[in-house]
C-alpha cells in the first residue's frame, strides 16, 4: 500500500475556524450525500468481486481501479474533517489532490481458499485491530482538539499529533485492504511505513502526482 498525507509547512486559520464551525454545513452534509452513493457502489463492486474471484481466482481489474479511488476520495475528505490539509476536496474520483496519495498494487490472482476463509472469518480475525483502532480514533479526535488552538496561534500543526493521526488511519487503511482482499498478508499492529512502501511514497513524492496502478 502506499499512503501518505503530507504535512503543511503552514496552516490558515480562517480554513481552520471555516470547518470547525461551518464545517457540518459546507462541507460534511454535501460529502456525506456523495459518500452515502459511493458506498452503495462498494456494495455493488463487493458481490461482483467475491464471485468473480471464487469462480475465475481473479480480482477485476476495472473494480480494482474503483475502490483505489473511493479510497482516495475517503481519505482526501478524512484529511480535511481532522484538519490535516486545508483545501476543499474534491467530489470526482478522477480528481487529484495535492499532498495526499493513497495507491494498491494491482494483484490479479487471489486464492479462492484463503478468499472462503476471510469471508467467514475475517471479521474475527481483525478484532484486535478493531479493538485498538477504536482507542487510537478517540485518541486523533481528542488530540485534534488540542491541534485547533496550536494552529490558531502558531498556523502550525503539532508534529506528534499529525504523524500519531496519519499513522491511525493508515493501520486502518491496511486492515480494511486485508478484509476486501487487495492482500493477503496480514496488517501488521502499528500505523508505520513499511520498507517497500517507503520506497513507493519518495517515489510518488517526486513525480507529484499519483499514477493509478
């Protein structure tokens, strides 16, 4: 996987005070209103993909391309709702969107019996993910509070929080890839990059933009 949010060197305050305030309005109800559509294309994707891959072991290449981009739909709205970018993000899938990258390699052999297994198991398998994602995620909003006043008055966003908050959803990130069968190994327990995805971000980070796979 390769996930990165990059953080601002400056921060405006006036955005800032926008989405705390306004937020709900200009920015949740109408993303909220997409979001609920892009989701039921999910669903859609979901029972096409688990058929095809039970009948022919392969993972479609047209719906591997549109979950890749929903994701970074998500995670461009995520970025804005805890106030790690500024900007408004953008509601086309097509869309980029400038320091943030979220990419999976293409793999079109999935195996039918470990795709069986996650199916039934998979959601006990990520319990303990869950478990400690849940305390993390209260853990970004309530140090978010604390990241407001910071930019405020400094128009800077407190390196602790931001790479504690970037690393929460990328863990999270891996573990929803594990249940929809982008891969087949295992999310690790921490929000790190890992060493063949570090390679993939400098890379990313010097073309400036992002190539679907």
């Amino acid at each position: 996987m390769n996930f990165h949010i990059e953080q601002q060197e400056s921060y405006s305050r006036g955005e800032l005070l926008l989405r705390n305030f306004l937020g709900f309005l200009y920015l949740m109800i109408p993303h909220m209103i997409v979001s609920f559509f892009y989701g039921l294309v999910l669903m859609v994707i979901g029972v096409i993909r688990f058929f095809s891959i039970l009948i022919t072991g392969k993972f479609p290449r047209n719906a591997h391309n549109a979950m890749v981009q929903i994701g970074r739909y998500n995670l461009r709205l995520t970025a804005r709702m805890f106030n790690l970018r500024d900007g408004y993000p953008p509601f086309t899938l097509e869309a980029e969107d400038d320091g943030i990258v979220f990419d999976m390699p293409y793999v079109e052999t999935i195996s039918r019996g470990r795709l069986i297994v996650r199916a039934l198991f998979g959601a006990f398998m990520v319990i303990p993910h869950i478990f400690i994602l849940v305390f993390r995620i209260y853990g970004v909003m309530f140090a978010n509070i604390y990241a407001f006043f910071v930019v405020l008055f400094t128009k800077k966003f407190p390196d602790g929080v931001f790479k504690f908050s970037v690393e929460t959803f990328r863990w999270n990130y891996r573990m929803n890839n594990y249940l929809v069968y982008y891969t087949e190994d295992y999310p690790p327990f921490h929000g790190r990059v890992l060493p063949h995805e570090n390679q993939n971000m400098d890379a990313d980070a010097a073309a400036n933009h992002l190539v679907d796979a």
